[in-house]
C-alpha cells in the first residue's frame, strides 16, 4: 500500500490580520483530532537571507523586485 500523502494547508492575507492566530489554533486542533500537524511561518526572520527580507518588508532595506522574489524563494529552501 502506498504511503498517505499529507495535505498543505496555506492561509493567506495581508498583515496583522491574524493569520498566526488562526494558524495556532488549527494545528492545535488537528493534533486534538489525533493528526500530525506541523506550523510553517516565512519568512523564517531568524537566518541572514530572513533578516534582508524582513529589512524590506519593514521598510528599512530597498531591494528589486526580483531580488526579493528570489530571497522569498531561498528562504524557503532554507528550510528544507
């Protein structure tokens, strides 16, 4: 039988519209149901590709477009 394949849930919406919240409390709810759950959050501020990115979105950094685009990208590889 082949492995079950999880699903990836992405909530999305401007800033400070509570999306961690709601993130929060739906991994607490799906591990209450008894499922794996896991919380991803980018950027991820903490590496120093994170720490451009969120100079930029703070205002304190301008960057091109593309470049920010590609930072986004190698965030998220980061993680991996």
């Amino acid at each position: 039988m082949a492995a079950r394949r999880g699903a990836l849930i992405v909530l999305e919406g401007v800033d400070r519209s509570g999306k961690s919240t709601q993130s929060r409390r739906l991994v607490e709810a799906l591990r209450k149901a008894g499922h794996r759950a896991e919380l991803l959050r980018f950027p991820e501020r903490t590496t120093e590709i994170g720490q451009l990115i969120s100079s930029y979105l703070e205002k304190k950094n301008n960057l091109e477009d593309h470049t920010v685009h590609l930072l986004f990208s190698a965030n998220r590889w980061e993680h991996m």
